[in-house]
C-alpha cells in the first residue's frame, strides 16, 4: 500500500496468490519493466489505483495484471504503457500525451470516468463516459474501433482553422459506431472569426455509424457550450463534420431589439 510517492526505475514486479499493490499516493514509473503475476496459484496479484500513475520514460511498461482505476489518474507522458490483463476504470481519468501510447490487450471498457490526450489508444475502446481529444486542443488517435454508447459524451474544443493544432480531432483506425451526446465549445475568442464557410472536420474512421442523440439526424444544428453559437453536423459514410456557423444573440440583444421595435412609429 503506497500512501505517499514511490519512485520505479527499473526491475520487473512479481508476485502471485493473493499479492496486491493498492496506491493511494503518486506512482512514479520510469522503469519501462513489468508488473506480472510469475509465482504460481489462483487468484493472482491485482492492481488498484486510487491516486496517481505517471509514466514518464520511452519504452514500454506492461502490467499483466488486473488494474482497476478508481477514482484515480493514469498519465502516459512518454513510451508505451501496456494491460496485458483486464483494466477497469469505475471513475478518474486517463490520459495520454503527444507521441505517447496507452495499449489495452483486452480492448478498453469505460464505463465512467474521462479519456484525453493527444496521443494513440491501442485496442477497441467502449466508451460510456466521456472522452475529451486534446490537452487542451489537439488529435487523440485511437488504433482500433471505437464505440459510443447512449450515456457517453464527445466533447470538441474549437480555437482556430488548423485541425489538431487549433480544433480537437478524432483519427479512427477501425470502426466508429456513434451515440450519446456531441458538445462543441468554442475557446480562445475564436467566435469573433467564426463565419458559415468554414468546415471543420470532428472525427474520420474507416468506417461510420449511428448519430448523437442530441443530432440524430444529418443537417441537425447542435448549440455550442456557450450558447453563442450553433453548428450543422453532418454525417458521412467515414466522418463527421461541423458547418453553417450562426451566431446566437444574447438576451440583452433580443431585448434591445424589442424596445427598438416597441418605441418605433
């Protein structure tokens, strides 16, 4: 049980029957080794994450054990970080920076919790939960299919014209079967600049399904966070797309435009 900061820079962790590693402090992993279970017997070592987990070196660190996140934070900054096992994230977050890979051998399930980053995900991803590309704006990439379900929520950051450098994007190897909710918010006073031709383009696969439940159908317009502006989503065989801007005045415009009318011969 880790209460405080433990510092990993090298040597496999072994264990077996009724072996456990619980942090609730930081976890500080640039040993780009492996977490196994090599001594024999039932019910093997297991994995639970209440605080943070960093890893911060090139190369690649396995955990072939089950790790359970819960409530706690996962950050891949630099090389591969690898579930040969199961993972389960019952709450917190994971995240996965520029150049940086998460692996989930047995494909990830996120049931609760927020996925972010501007990195690659490897395996098929379920996602309940939200996920968020970027840190803040940036192109998260997921190598595999990837599946929304009715409660998950896909949330983009527009701040200028450039795809993945000033918008979020999501690059989908595999299938994309979409669902659940699409929100937009537009950053940075990007909406000063904003006019109906511009496009911007949200997520491509190799293949697209389903719609947002709040855009169910193609040509739906969804209203940006703010409640500044609306966009129309479009949906194509292997994309999705933004487009149309308008702006929304604000309610003092609307009054404004009432006494006008009210006060007019």
């Amino acid at each position: 049980m880790n209460n405080g900061t433990i510092n990993w820079t090298g040597g496999r962790l072994r264990s077996g029957t009724g072996g456990s590693i619980l942090n609730a402090g930081v976890w500080n992993d640039s040993a780009s080794s492996q977490i196994n279970n090599d001594y024999a017997g039932t019910g093997g070592t297991t994995f639970t994450n209440n605080g943070v987990y960093n890893k911060t070196a090139a190369n690649t660190t396995t955990i072939s054990v089950p790790f359970t996140n819960n409530n706690g934070a996962v950050s891949v900054s630099a090389g591969k970080l690898e579930f040969g096992s199961s993972f389960t994230q019952t709450a917190g977050t994971l995240n996965v920076s520029n150049g940086a890979t998460l692996q989930f051998d047995n494909g990830l399930s996120l049931p609760a919790g927020f996925l972010s980053g501007t990195g690659t995900v490897i395996g098929n991803v379920t996602s309940a939960s939200v996920i968020s590309p970027g840190n803040s704006v940036g192109t998260l990439n997921f190598s595999g299919n990837l599946t929304l379900l009715s409660t998950s929520v896909l949330l983009f950051e527009l701040g200028g014209l450039a795809q993945g450098t000033d918008y979020d994007f999501v690059s989908v190897t595999g299938t994309a079967a979409v669902n659940g909710t699409l929100h937009v918010s537009v950053i940075n006073g990007f909406g000063a600049t904003l006019n109906s031709a511009q496009t911007f383009t949200l997520l491509s696969s190799s293949a697209l399904t389903g719609t947002f439940l709040n855009a169910l159908t193609n040509g739906t317009r969804v209203t940006a966070l703010d409640g500044l502006s609306s966009f129309q989503v479009n949906y194509t065989s292997n994309a999705i797309t933004l487009s149309n801007f308008a702006a929304i005045p604000e309610p003092s415009t609307y009054a404004l435009l009432i006494v006008g009318l009210e006060s007019s011969p």
